[in-house]
C-alpha cells in the first residue's frame, strides 16, 4: 500500500479534480489511502469566516455563501445533472455548519475554528470521492475523525498514536482505494473535531503512511519538487533530488514550507520515503526523502519567515538573566501559544524570535513588563539558511538592518529589519 496527499491547489477546481484523476491512472496504483485538502484556497476563506462570526459580524453569512457557491460551480462542473445526490450531500454538510454556528455558546475561539473550517476537507473528500465513482474509480470515503484521535489542544492537536493505530489498522482497508481528509482529528473524550495545525494534511498522511507500514508517501504539488529556496522571494531556485531525513527535519523544522514539521519524523522511525512531486508533470523524477546523502545537489538551503516579533528582555534590576528568568520567560511563552523561531541569551539580556499565530502578542508583553524591560521589534523578517557561504549572508542582509545573528556549524539565522 501507498499513501498519495494532494493539497488544496491541485483540487481547486473541477479541471483540478479531473487532473488528480489523470495522476492517479498515469501512476497505476491500485492499493491507495488518498489524503485530500479543502479545495483551493478555501481554508483561508473559512478562516475569515469564522473571524467574521467571532467580531458579531452579519458578514459571516455572506461568507459562507460564497464558500457555498465556490463549490457549487465545481459540483455543476463535475456533476451536469444537477439532480445528482452529490448536490444533496454537499448541501447537508453546510446545513450541519450552519445549524453549529447558530447554535454554538463557545467563546473559545480556536474550538469553533476547528469545528467549522474542517468541512473545508469534509466537502472536498466528499466531491472528489463520488467523482471517481461515477466515472468508474471505486473507492471508500472514509471520515479521518474515525480514525486519528488526538487530545483538545484544539488547532494544533496532538495525536494519540496508541489510538490512532488501533483504529486505523482496524478500519483502513488495506486493498483498493480509500479518500480521506487531511489536517482532522477527532479528540478522544467528547469526539469533537480537532485540526493538526496548518500544512497538517502533509502529517495526516505520514500517521497513515507509519500505521499502515505503507511502501511510500507521495505528496502532490504544483512545484517540481522540493527546491533549495521558496522562487517568489528567491532567484535561481534548485530542485534537490535527494535529501536526508535528517536534513530535511532541519528544513522543516526551520520552516520549509514544502514539508510539514511532523511529517518526517514517523517516516524516519520506519524508513518510509517520502517523495514530492509535480502534480502537473506525474511523470517527473521530482524529490526524494529518505536514507542516503544528505543532499544531492549539495547547495545552500534558504528559508523566509515573514511577519515575525523580536522580543529582546533585561532585568529591571541589573541582575544576570539565569535560569529562574528563564524559566518565567519559557512558561509565559507556552501560555501564550508563542511559536518560538529563534532564542538567543547573554549574561545580561535574552532575545526570542515568535510567530504570533494565536494574536495573543500584547496580553504577552504585558505580563513579560511585570518582571523586565522589553523591547519588542514588529514585522522584522527571520533567514535561515542551511549550508551558507559567507557571501550569500552578505548578499542577504545588504541595505537591510540585522537585528539579531547566530551562527552555527551547518545553519546561520538572521533577523532582519526590511
């Protein structure tokens, strides 16, 4: 068995679902889990959706028309008969968002975010699995939630592997083909839907993939592969062909967009491949992860973080900044869901690179002004890059203010004031 994930731009139309029908025969495979993302770039207009319903804005409503119409001009698309029992099922499942958001009480905003942008992945599983029945590709629809159960650290879940293993080697049929969603769990107390952070569905496969002791993980994209540098910030971009678990838990982990943090890791322990392809050209070597060189071609590697906060803190008294600073600095982090990039000490100061995903920055500065002086930098820019020559750093920071520095055998990161 292998699993193959195609994400939402390589379904975001109908000519893209029938496309993802063209990779499936160019490939041949018949014992498949096929992960799926919400179609195009509706993970992003669900998200608005539920910041319009959180601001009491009757603007909700009108994005979640247009999220409905969305599809439904792929459904006409796909389906001419418009009294096919697609346009039935597809409408029940905006009814049941519908029918939480009218009902719900929960002020908790990362909840109804993972209740209501999952049908996102719902819907375009839905479509794309009825699509390849009608035309003669059976396949099993199953509801990921089923399978993947996590705890209710709700939009950025952890998953519960003792669990998720017995359920899904006890419902995945292991011939044929079987569509499931990306990105969705289930928390195992009340079952409530939760999500595994943004990219997730690259994670989704890989659990399916280290449960399922599957041969290979193939992740469809619009790219050739994994390149050396993201091509609309970066001239002169490389395919790598090769790259090592290890290598590319380092990218990932600092930020390469092209692969999920989490993926890599049950993949390794397991030896699975990982390889990433061109969903436009099924036929191209593309990019494998797995054993062997650390990078072929070995080449410098070039990560962007934009929109990031620099927090730079001393003592209020002249005191060292030790441990027990630390320690309040680290636990202040975590209560504020802080993504920490870059961290950086010195006897008398400490500097944290953040991701302020959850909007929690201020109540965060405001706690951190209690016990020491900071100064906080907004909209600075984080470079990573792995394997650098001196004159790529240069050429880098040129005309630009460099902020903070650290430099380490293999990998050099900068902060930047653009």
């Amino acid at each position: 068995m292998k699993v193959f994930k195609f994400g939402g731009a390589s379904v975001k139309d109908a000519n893209g679902v029938k496309n993802m029908v063209s990779v499936l025969k160019t490939t041949g495979e018949k014992d498949l889990v096929v992960v799926v993302s919400a179609m195009g770039k509706m993970t992003n207009a669900f998200e608005a959706m539920v910041r319009d319903y959180f601001s009491d804005s009757k603007d909700y409503k009108a994005s979640k028309s247009e999220i409905y119409q969305y599809h439904q001009t792929i459904l006409k698309d796909l389906f001419p008969n418009e009294s096919h029992p697609i346009f039935e099922k597809i409408n029940a499942l905006f009814a049941d968002m519908g029918q939480f958001l009218e009902g719900n009480k929960s002020i908790n905003h990362a909840f109804v975010y993972d209740q209501v942008v999952s049908y996102g992945e719902l819907v375009s599983t839905t479509i794309v699995s009825t699509y390849l029945n009608e035309i003669g590709m059976d396949n099993t629809w199953l509801d990921v939630r089923t399978c993947i159960r996590t705890n209710d650290y709700y939009r950025d879940a952890k998953v519960d592997w003792q669990r998720t293993q017995a359920r899904i080697t006890e419902t995945v049929q292991k011939k044929g083909i079987t569509i499931t969603q990306g990105f969705l769990g289930a928390e195992a107390e009340n079952n409530f839907t939760t999500t595994l952070g943004r990219e997730g569905s690259d994670y989704t496969a890989a659990i399916f993939a280290y449960c399922l002791n599957a041969e290979s993980v193939t992740i469809w994209k619009d790219v050739p592969g994994v390149l050396n540098a993201d091509p609309r910030y970066f001239n002169n971009t490389q395919l790598l062909k090769h790259i090592s678990y290890r290598e590319a838990i380092e990218l990932a982990f600092y930020g390469a967009s092209v692969i999920h943090p989490k993926t890599l890791q049950p993949l390794q322990r397991k030896e699975i491949p990982l390889f990433v392809k061109s969903f436009e050209n099924p036929q191209n070597q593309g990019t494998c992860v797995g054993k062997g060189v650390t990078l072929d071609p070995m080449t410098s590697c070039f990560i962007l973080k934009k929109n990031q906060v620099l927090i730079s803190l001393s003592s209020l008294d002249f005191s060292f900044m030790m441990e027990d600073n630390f320690s309040d600095v680290f636990n202040l982090l975590h209560q504020y869901k802080m993504k920490v990039e870059l961290i950086q000490n010195s006897a008398i100061s400490f500097s944290v690179c953040v991701d302020n995903k959850y909007n929690n920055l201020e109540a965060l500065l405001t706690k951190l002004r209690e016990k020491f002086k900071v100064t906080c930098y907004y909209g600075v820019t984080l470079y990573t890059i792995r394997h650098s020559k001196p004159v790529e750093i240069k050429s880098l920071t040129e005309e630009k203010e460099v902020l903070l520095k650290q430099e380490s055998a293999e990998t050099v990161q900068v902060v930047v004031n653009e």
